[in-house]
C-alpha cells in the first residue's frame, strides 16, 4: 500500500515518515525494483509512510555538483517549500545522494528535517523487531560490501550497513579499500551524467577487480549510482552472472521471516 501526502493531508494525518524516491529510484529500472522492495518491507514493518508523488523533483544534488547553483537552488527551494506546506519533520531516502543534500544542504535554505537513510531505518526497524530476518539464501555466503562516497566519508556511516549484514548472518569480505578508504564507483560529483575523462582506466571496473579479488559470490550496495556502475563493472569483466549486485533491502527482504 502506497499513500501520498496529500492523502494523509486530506485526512488531517501525519504519517510516521516522508519516503523520498529520487529521480533513480522513480525512473531507473534497476532503482525502481530497490523502491518497490523498500516499500514492501515498509508494509510488512506497518511502518505509516508517505511519498509526494508527482509533487516530489529532483533534489538539486546533480546540478549543483555540475556547478549550475541557481538550479540547484531553485529546486530545493520548491522541494522545501512542498515539505513546509505539509509539516514534513522525518524523511527516509535509499539513495545516499539525496540523503546528503536534504539532510546537509537543504538548512542552509531553511530546510531543516530529520533526514535518515534507507539502512539506518532497516536497522532500526530490525531492533526494535519491527521485522525479523533469518539468513535464509544468505547465510554463510560469502558477501563483500560497497561503502558508498555519500554515505560513508561524507555522512561517516559504516557500522551501521555492516550492523544489518551481521543480522543476516553473512560471511563478511571486506574490500581492501573499504570505509573512510573506500574507493569511489566512478559516479559521484555529477560523473554519473558526464563522459569519461582521459585515464588509464575507469575508476567502475578498477573496483570491479577488487570485488573479484575477494571472490565474493555477492556485492551489496547502499546506493543507485553504485549499483549502477558495478553492474557496468562485471558486465565488462564478463561477470555479472557470477557476482550478483544487490542493494542492502533486497537483501532484507529475501530473509525477512
């Protein structure tokens, strides 16, 4: 079930928490299966969410990355005002990106929220047994994990992905370059929608082979422009049919009792 804020305004309700989808998780078709199993784990918790629907745009975060500041704060501005007009105080997003520019840069224009991302509400969600997993397909699987840029070194979140893995009762194998030494998938800073640059190699398939070095059966990313570009990354090496790519929810869910 999928109610829009303007619904709960109707009602004069307030629900528990804001899902803010992204221009990924709306329109990529990869981002949207991670969207679609967010909110079906939001269902199965009973946890009382929201989105905007078509009343939500993009965050701003590509264009000010790309150096067009008066885009980016001609959208956050609309975002902002969208969030004051129906009481928004907690918003939930699965994409790193947009994590970071409400929660860091939106108060800046007087945008000020709590603002959590997708892994830190599912592991909330699992201590306080709201949900209930067991290994399942997972268990003792060798599994290596991706540390976002936007998530960790930006936000200092690591423990808290790691904490949901351990729930799931993975055989853990850390990259070499892992947490604040964590390398870049090649998409942040607006390279997502830009042509490479000249270099010797592109920085998806330099972390491609360290996935491979681990010989992790599994990579779990926290994050759409992460997932997208490891695809990419064992799709040149010939091996996306041996390392499966899952965001962390996808993950959840398949072991959700």
């Amino acid at each position: 079930m999928i109610e829009k804020m303007s619904e709960y305004a109707a009602r004069g309700e307030q629900p528990e928490i804001v899902f803010w989808v992204g221009c990924f998780g709306s329109f990529d078709s990869r981002a949207q299966k991670v969207t679609h199993t967010f909110i079906e784990i939001l269902n199965k918790a009973g946890v009382k969410f929201a989105i905007l629907g078509n009343e939500e745009t993009c965050t701003g975060d590509p264009a000010r990355r790309a150096g067009n500041e008066f885009l980016f704060q001609m959208s956050a501005l609309q975002n902002i005002a969208t969030f004051d007009a129906y009481g928004v105080k907690r918003i939930v997003t699965a994409c790193p990106h947009c994590f970071n520019t409400i929660k860091n840069e939106y108060p800046d224009l007087g945008g000020n929220y709590e603002v959590i991302h997708h892994t830190q509400l599912l592991n909330d969600l699992i201590k306080e047994n709201r949900i209930q997993i067991q290994g399942g397909s997972f268990q003792g699987k060798k599994i290596t994990y991706h540390d976002s840029c936007y998530l960790g070194r930006i936000n200092d979140i690591y423990e808290v992905p790691r904490e949901v893995l351990k729930a799931l009762d993975i055989d853990l194998l850390e990259l070499k370059r892992s947490r604040a030494n964590g390398l870049c998938c090649g998409a942040g800073g607006a390279q997502m929608f830009k042509e490479d640059e000249p270099g010797r190699k592109r920085i998806n398939l330099e972390r491609a082979d360290e996935i491979l070095e681990t010989g992790a059966e599994s990579v779990v990313a926290n994050c759409p422009y992460c997932i997208t570009m490891l695809n990419d990354g064992m799709k040149a090496r010939e091996k996306q049919d041996d390392v499966m790519i899952y965001d962390l929810s996808e993950m959840v869910l398949q072991a959700m009792k």
